[in-house]
C-alpha cells in the first residue's frame, strides 16, 4: 500500500509524540517508584521501634497508628499505578501562573491528569501530575469547542502497565479549534471504552467523564442527592466517582465516619469492587440491604406479597405489637415466698409496673430495670405492710430506710429475678423475629387489625432460613428492643480492672513516708495515686487502642453513624429498607442513583418526592442524566417501546452509538447463537433480579412475555433484561402484547 507523504508526515509526529509522553511517563514512575521505597524503607523502621520484650503503651499507639497509615498511603501509591496518566490538557488560564509553560507558548500551561498528585519538592513542589479530582484538573472534563474552559489542546493517552500505547488530541480553541476528535459521541477515549469487551468487573471512567457527569461528581450538595438516568447512562460509574471525589475533598470527616456504598445484589457489589481501590480508595464499606444488618445474610425466597408487605411500613406497627406481645401478665396472681412471709403478685400489680416501664418511651432492655424497679418496690411495699403494719391501727411502724433494706433484699431473690425474667423477658431482635414469623398465634395477635391474607403471607415454617427483607425487620426490632452497649469501656474486662486495681494498691503501699510522719508540715491532704486515677480510667489506658481501619469498624457496628452513604439502584428499596438505610446517615449526606422505570420491588419507589418526604421533606436535589453511553441505538429502539408501557410521558435517554447489529427475534424453542467475541448473559423469568446494575456484551432475553406476566412490575424487569447489552441483543419467544 503506497502512503502519501502526508500520512507519513502524520505518523511520524504521532510517533514523537508518542515518544516525548514515554519519556514523560517514565520520570513519573521513577518519582513514584522513589516514594514506594522510602515508605516501605520507613515501614521496615517503624517495626524496628518498640521493645517487645518491654513495650510502652503510648510507644506502642504511635507506632500502630504510624504503621496503619504507612500502609494506607503504599496501598494508594501502588493502586495508582493502574493508568497513573491518562490525559493532558494545555490552557490559558488567567487565574494562575503557568507552573509548567508550553514550549513556544509561555502563557499557556502543561497539565497532566491522573489517579493521583505528583510533585517535585526540590523545586518548590513543582506540579508533574494532577490529581484528577482537583479544581486544576476539572477543564480536562468540562471543554468542549463550544466551551472550551481556556483549553487549547486536550490529550487523552493511552498506556498499558508503564507503556504508552496511543495518544488522542482535541484541538478545543485557539487557530486550530475543531481539529482532531471531537463531539461527545466521537471522542476516542469514550468510544474505545465503549466497544472494549465486557470483563466481569467494572471498569473505571476515570479518563472518560463527561461533562453533565462531572457536574454531579462534583457537586457540593450536603444533603440528599437523587441521580437519575435511563439504562447505559453511567449512573453507578458517577456515583463511585463522586465517593472518590468525596473522599479526596472531604478527606478529613470521611476518614473518621467513612462511607457507605448499598447495591442489589452480591454481583454488583463484586462488579464494582475493583472501581474504588483503582481510584485509589479503600476505606468504604460495600453491602447488600440484606447484609445491613450484621450476621444476617438473606437468601430464602418469598412471594411477591410477602414481600411487598414486609417492606411495607405497615411492619412497624406490627413489629412494635409483636415486642409489647413479650411484656406480659399473669393470667393467675402467683406467690413468692421470703423468709416465712408469702408475697403475691396479681395482673395489676405487674400492669403497673409494666405501665411505669412503657412511659419510659425506651427501648424493651433499657425499661427492663424500670420495670424490675416498680415490681421490687411494690413488693417491698407490700413485705413492708406484712411486717411493720400497727395492731392498734395506727402508720406503719417501718421507717423508709426500712424498706429501702426490704427492697435490696428483694431485688437479691431468685425468685424475683425469675418474675422479671417471665414478665419482661430480656430480648433479641432475631428471637422475636422467628417467634412472630413462624407462629401462627403471634402473628393473629401483633398483626391484629390485619385481613387474613396479609397475616397468613407474613407466616412461615420453624426454622426457615432468613430472607433478604427480614434484614431491615431486625434493624428496627433492634431500635424498639435496644442495641448491646458498644461503648469503648465494654472492651475493659473485670480482670482489666482488678489488675489495675492491684497496681494502685501496691503504688499507695510502697509510699516512701508515712503520712503521720509528716506532721504540721502538710496539713492539706496527701493525694494517693488512687486520688488521682480509678482502676477502671488506669486499665483503659493499658489497652492498646483499636487499630482497625474505619471500614472494619463501620462493618461490625449496627449503630455506626456513616459520614457519606450511596445507594445504588434505589428505587428497590422498600420503605422499611428506607428507614434502616437513613439510620446510618444521621446527617442526611447521600447520593441516591436510581431509575423508577425500572422499579422491579413490589415496595419500591414510585416517587422519589414521596419516598424521601418523612426524612427530608422536600429538601433533596435532583440531577437527571441524558446520554446512554452503553446502550446502541438498534437496541434502544426496542427498549423505548417498553419504556413506553411503563411512563409515556417518560423522555428517554438519547442513545449516541451504533453497533451495526439489529435486534434477532426467534421463536420459542429456538437454540441462539452465542457468540465468543465477548461477555454472554442469557436472562431467563428468574434471574432478573440477579442482573440489576450488570451490562455484557450479548444478552439473550428468553420468554420476554413470562417475564411481564410474573409480576405486577413485570414490565420493569423487561425494561432491565433488555437494556443489559453493549453489543447485542437477541429475543428467544413472544413478545408480550401492551396493555
């Protein structure tokens, strides 16, 4: 093939440039390579520094907290180096003096955006590499030829491990404006990620934001966030952004509280879980709702009302009856005996008690001593009426000291503790659970007010397995019953205590004078050690304070108070979900991705204005994305008929590529193709849930009518099952006829 001169002349230049950006990335590296064996030489010392055989405790706490943060800072440097560049941008800024100046151009600035900051101190901390989540960086995201943002050139750059393997330029002003590839459809960057083949994981869009994208993950919205998009707009990939943004902007708060990120299912969770580390972000704790709750990990299948009345809010009442249904009366008065006394307890003496205990409004543990408190005092009352009651008529002859003795007394008794035990039981969310949900009699009395059809749906077996909706069921029980104590003090033993105890008694008895020796030259008090510090303060400060990052803290803790929660696909959250998600946000900071129109949960979200109202009001902001990136218009063209079942009034996404390839309908029983140029996911009737938030590259939809029949929100599941694809789509069986 004979190459003019002109092309020649292109791919000579292309291959310098090609070659400077090498040198460039190269110099990175040795930086970056320079600052890993600095840490781990640093690291290597740090072990060195305490004594084994004689550690001091405050030694011990600086060492563990320097040794953490060394490994969270190797953990960045060596997740960065995952497409550690991948862009450049040279602007006429006129806020700013040009750090680094274009060769030719001293008025313009070099930029080179990448997962991370680099600079060179000796130069005074000279800029090599923006971090792409900096001010400085956002024109790389926000330029267009319309508004270029003082951009002239931007540069994508491709690199594999350390090599660069492509560059692409976009000339956005200046004489050559309009020169290379642009157009949001066009950019080469986009499209290359586009048409690569699905892997499993989701891959980062890092190099290829866009600009309506940019302006979510950056918003500066400290309350609730809504994002909204059709299938293929990038809803998830904006959201994990926005953490990491987040994460760097909000580093501070965020390190300590740590952030949340709530997907549908275990295969999301594994198909986003490489996104944060490349963007070198570790610190956030990935769940299921089911998983919410900790020990809980729901997988038992339940009929669609079961499901839709569990998640119900309806449930709270239900729950609340089925925990009153434990703080009981005799149904008979019962005797106690003490000493040679007999004492009787009858239905309204423990109704009072029981009554005294629920004014309280705390929790059923926490009222469990005012309601042990009211019982022992009105038996000591009524021990005291036996004992010291007047022959002759007059007050009772015991004095109050006197029954404060009978109540200390009683409250020793076996007896009385058994009383308590039977009348007020103490309980666990999980007990209370499976003794509502698989008896018939529980739930006739708790769900009282309640047609037949919604008691007999909530029942189930003895000894079912837990399902995903009873994870927000045992989170609220866990509100109305009360949370364990999880102070820092509960980690001091009695042991702790006692050693720490000794400790002071030796330090008082090993006094070098005598305080009587002492005589008038003191007369203040001598203070002890035991008058400076208790044994309980001494044997916390012994303790070596817990050196587990935020996100395994946050894990383990039911009443962990996140400081950032994302909820992807949110509009399957039922409102019981609702409340135990907002429960771990107390400050309201959230971004919530979703999509009504692809509601498949019989109690999930109709309206983000009435789901979010009883915990926001009107308060949140709303953001709509426009552009399907993933989707191609040949598929969307079918997709959009099914949108239009579901909302007519619904505007789509503009779909902006074309794969070449239409629809394939076949007729049930047919055996397609499956292609091995990529990722193939055949979608069945049962496994649409399964593949919620997912993209592959081929999707088969087998029985597409089956699926709209088997749900109210059949239509919805549909919508999901075909928009999956990046390639192609084929249909195997009837379509179903709209309503």
């Amino acid at each position: 093939m004979v190459r003019s001169f002109q092309e020649v002349q292109i791919q000579v230049s292309n291959h310098n440039e090609i070659a400077h950006e090498q040198a460039y990335v190269d110099d990175l590296f040795a930086r970056l390579d320079a600052e890993v064996t600095a840490a781990n030489e640093r690291l290597r010392q740090v072990q060195l520094e305490v004594d084994p055989a004689n550690p001091d405790a405050d030694a011990l706490i600086r060492r563990e907290t320097e040794y953490h943060g060394l490994n969270a800072r190797l953990d960045r440097l060596n997740l960065a180096q995952l497409g550690l560049v991948f862009g450049r941008i040279d602007i006429d800024d006129p806020d700013t003096v040009p750090e680094n100046p274009v060769p030719g151009h001293p008025e313009l600035d070099r930029r080179y955006i990448g997962r991370m900051g680099l600079d060179i101190r000796e130069e005074g901390y000279r800029t090599l590499l923006l971090d792409w989540r900096v001010p400085m960086a956002r024109p790389f995201y926000l330029g267009t030829t319309a508004q270029p943002e003082g951009v002239h050139l931007r540069r994508h750059i491709r690199t594999r491990v350390r090599a660069v393997t492509g560059i692409d330029d976009e000339w956005l002003s200046g004489p050559d404006a309009g020169l290379g590839r642009g157009g949001v459809g066009s950019e080469s960057a986009l499209v290359q990620a586009m048409q690569a083949a699905r892997t499993g994981h989701m891959t980062s869009i890092v190099e290829t934001i866009q600009r309506e994208q940019d302006l979510i993950i950056r918003d500066g919205t400290r309350g609730v966030m809504v994002v909204e998009g059709g299938p293929g707009t990038g809803k998830t990939a904006v959201a994990l952004h926005r953490v990491a943004y987040l994460l760097y902007t909000a580093r501070e708060q965020l390190s300590k509280s740590g952030v949340l990120i709530v997907g549908p299912n275990s295969t999301f969770l594994e198909y986003i879980s490489r996104v944060l580390p490349e963007l070198g972000e570790t610190g956030v704790v990935l769940s299921t709702i089911g998983d919410l709750f900790p020990g809980v990990s729901g997988s038992a299948p339940e009929s669609l009302l079961t499901r839709e009345i569990k998640g119900s809010e309806e449930m709270v009442t239900i729950l609340r009856e089925a925990v009153r249904a434990h703080e009981t009366l005799p149904a008979a008065p019962v005797e106690l005996t003490h000493g040679s006394l007999r004492l009787l307890i009858d239905a309204p003496l423990v109704k009072a008690a029981r009554t005294r205990a629920r004014r309280s409004r705390r929790p059923h543990n926490e009222a469990r001593a005012i309601f042990a408190e009211h019982l022992i005092e009105s038996l000591a009352l009524q021990l005291a009426e036996k004992i010291g009651a007047d022959p002759l008529g007059g007050a009772n002859l015991l004095s109050r000291a006197d029954i404060d003795q009978l109540h200390d007394d009683l409250a020793e008794e076996g007896g009385v503790e058994k009383l308590v035990e039977e009348f007020w039981p103490e309980l666990t969310p999980e007990d209370v659970l499976r003794g509502l949900l698989e008896s018939r009699e529980a739930i006739d009395l708790a769900a009282a007010d309640y047609d037949e059809e919604t008691r007999e749906a909530l029942w189930r077996p003895d000894g079912s397995p837990w399902a995903a909706s009873d994870a927000a069921l045992l989170d609220e029980l866990a509100v109305l019953i009360g949370l364990p104590d999880t102070d820092e003090d509960a980690a001091t033993t009695e042991d702790d205590i006692e050693d720490a105890q000794d400790l002071l008694d030796i330090l008082e008895s090993s006094a070098s004078v005598d305080d009587d020796d002492l005589g008038d030259i003191f007369d203040a008090e001598h203070l002890a050690a035991g008058d400076v510090i208790d044994a309980k303060t001494l044997a916390q400060r012994q303790l070596i304070r817990d050196s587990r990052s935020t996100a395994e803290r946050a894990r383990e803790d039911l009443q962990w108070a996140y400081g950032h929660v994302i909820v992807d696909e949110a509009q399957e959250l039922s409102p019981m979900e609702w409340r135990m998600v907002f429960r771990r946000s107390p400050a309201r900071w959230m971004t919530l991705v979703g999509d009504t129109a692809q509601t498949g949960s019989p109690a999930g979200v109709d309206t983000w204005a009435a789901t979010l109202e009883p915990y926001v009001g009107s308060r949140f902001r709303h953001h709509e994305l426009t552009v399907n990136y993933r989707t191609p218009v040949e598929i969307m063209e079918v997709a959009n008929q099914v949108l239009a079942v579901i909302d007519p009034a619904a505007t789509p996404a503009v779909a902006i590529r074309e794969s070449g390839h239409e629809v394939v309908w076949l007729p049930a029983g047919s055996i397609p193709e499956v292609r091995d140029d990529g990722l193939t996911q055949v979608i069945t009737p049962s496994n649409v849930s399964e593949i919620k938030g997912l993209e592959f590259d081929h999707v088969i939809v087998l029985d597409p009518a089956r699926i709209v029949e088997q749900s109210p929100q059949g239509w919805q599941d549909l919508y999901v099952a075909v928009t999956r694809a990046t390639q192609t789509l084929t249909v195997v069986g009837e379509w179903p006829v709209s309503p």
